[in-house]
C-alpha cells in the first residue's frame, strides 16, 4: 500500500494532507524519514508521525438487514446505498462482499478485509447463500427439479451448478446456491417460465441473518462469525 494512503487511513488526513506531511520529512518508517508519497508499506513496518507511532485500526466486519430500495454500491447519484445505513467512519475503506439487487432484500455483508471478503465472493470458494423467493406463479416439479439439476442461463454457455430447493407454500421456496452470477435467481426463474417478485437472502455461507435486525438495521459480527469463514 502507497505510504501517503496508509496515513490517509490511520489517521484524519485526506490523501493530500497526507502527501504534504511526507514530503514535509514529518513521517519515518522504522526509524528512516521517508519523503516519497509512493513509498510502500507493509504490516510489519513501524511508521511514525511527528515521532508518534501510528496503529493500523483492526478490521471491521458488519452485517445488515438490506431493504429494497438500496443499492449494493459505495456511492450512487440517485439512491441510497448500504454505506449510507452505517453510521461508521472512514467508510471510504468499506466494500461489501456479496451484492443484491436494488429490490431484494436481507443479509448483506460490509467489511474492509479484503482478503476475507474474498473467501466469500470468489467462484472457487463455493460459498453458499440461502434466498426465501417469492414467485408470481406456482412452479411445476418438473420446473423445479430443471432448478435443482442446473439451468441454461440466456447467453451463457455453462449451466448453473445444482441448487437445493425447497417448495414452503404454493409460491415461496427455499432456494441455496453457491454461485453468484448476475442477476442469477431471477434469471433461473425465467429460464424456466416463472418470475421472482420476492428476493429475501436468509444467510451466507455459515451466516445467518440475525432475526433480531430490522430492515435498515446492521451490526458488528463477532469473532465467532468472522472465523466460521
């Protein structure tokens, strides 16, 4: 990481009040003044600032309870998003690990650990994630073992991995996957002459979204959660 963003981070500077105090011989690392905004850093290095030493805060991991009409994004012109529910600092350094669609809602993860993030998000984990869906019509079971099995997604030449799914009521099924292409539950549904009308993701992974968490609503996880990844 580029020295100048490291100190924009640890401390209340912005990046160009960090870049003055470099260049200004005001920061040291491991005892070295060091001038170059670029510099790199790493976690083992000791930097200082005026002499005084600078601790990289620990990282943050956050669930919430997403209610339609937000967007999974760090900034959008015309609708809020999952970083405008946290009342948090520095949320420039937040990202979110496993998006929904504007009209969905439920579990939602926020973190600034990207490596942890990414044992959730990425295809060769298979991280499942477990989705209460809400169709407009009652779904055949000839429909429903096409979902289980795989379906041929418009435009893609591989089918989806099998799913599990559980029918609650004539309308409502429990739907866990362990993919995470765009727009895929909808698009399943389609694929097969059906149409979502309800996106509710119940957990990732071993997570669960805590009942106790209105719509809008987040919380830190405890390290017990953040381990189970």
């Amino acid at each position: 990481m580029r020295l100048d963003r490291y100190l924009s981070q640890v401390t209340e500077l912005s990046r160009s009040e960090s870049r003055q105090m470099i260049r200004a011989g005001r920061v040291s690392i491991d005892g070295s003044v060091i001038t170059q905004p670029t510099h790199q850093v790493d976690s083992v290095t000791q930097i200082h600032l005026d002499e005084q030493l600078l601790e990289r805060p620990l990282p943050r991991y956050y669930m919430v309870n997403k209610p339609a009409g937000v967007v999974c994004a760090t900034r959008d012109p015309s609708h809020r998003t999952i970083l405008d529910l946290l009342d948090l600092g520095r949320p420039e350094t937040l990202h979110i690990a496993g998006r929904l669609d504007i009209d969905a809602t439920g579990l939602v993860l926020v973190t600034d650990d990207g490596q942890w993030s990414h044992r959730i998000t990425s295809p060769s984990r298979s991280c499942g994630k477990t989705y209460l869906v809400t169709l407009k019509h009652p779904l055949q079971q000839e429909q429903a073992a096409t979902i289980r099995q795989g379906v041929s997604l418009r435009n893609e030449e591989k089918p989806t991995r099998p799913a599990d799914l559980q029918q609650l009521d004539e309308t409502q099924w429990r739907l866990t996957i362990s993919e995470g292409r765009y727009h895929q539950v909808k698009r399943m549904f389609a694929a097969v002459g059906n149409r979502v009308v309800g996106l509710h993701r119940l957990s990732i992974g071993p997570l669960t979204l805590d009942e106790h968490l209105s719509a809008g609503d987040y919380r830190a996880l405890s390290q017990n959660e953040i381990d189970s990844f």
